[in-house]
C-alpha cells in the first residue's frame, strides 16, 4: 500500500473504505488524521515506513470523531508513537466508548 500525496506535505492513506491522512510541514514531525479501522494500525506504520520515516516521527494524532472508521486503531497507535491525541470534547469525555482501546 502506497501513501497518494495530496499536495506537499500532505498524504492520503487509504484504509480500504477510509482514509487517514499524514502531514509533514517542514518540521519533521508528523501529524497523523485519524486511525482508521481496528487493523489500520499496521498499514498506516508501513505507509509512514515507506516514506523513509519511523512511527516514531508522528508526534500528533487527530482524530475527526470517534467512529470505529476513524478511532478503531487509535490506542496502538498512541502506545507505538507516544503522540499527544486531539479530539473534540464530547468524544473525550465519552473516552471514545470503546474505540479507543487495542
């Protein structure tokens, strides 16, 4: 699976029936647009791979909404990045209602 650049800096990943996307501006560090479905997690660290950085490199994550399509990998992807997470309130406060686990 190959990331589809977008314009600079910007890479749509496609995750089947989703997308997550990945930015790179300039600084280095990369920030991750959602995490796609529970098995998303390994496909979005090779994609991050094959753009000759580490998933080390994502130090944000965002996520659009709490949905399994867009959070079902979220709490592997955190543990492998250590990256701070940024979600609306109400899907914080909610603690994802289970999407966040794995």
């Amino acid at each position: 699976m190959a990331a589809k650049q977008i314009v600079e800096g910007l890479w749509q990943i496609g995750l089947g029936t989703v997308n997550a996307f990945l930015i790179d501006i300039d600084s280095g560090e990369l920030t991750l647009i959602d995490s796609g479905f529970a098995e998303s997690a390994g496909k979005i660290v090779r994609v991050v791979e094959s753009l000759g950085r580490k998933a080390a490199d994502i130090r944000h994550i965002i996520v659009t909404h709490c949905h399994p399509d867009h959070a079902g990998r979220l709490a592997a992807i955190k543990r492998l990045t250590g990256a701070p997470v940024y979600m609306h309130a109400s899907d914080a406060a909610r603690g994802g209602r289970g999407h966040l686990s794995g």
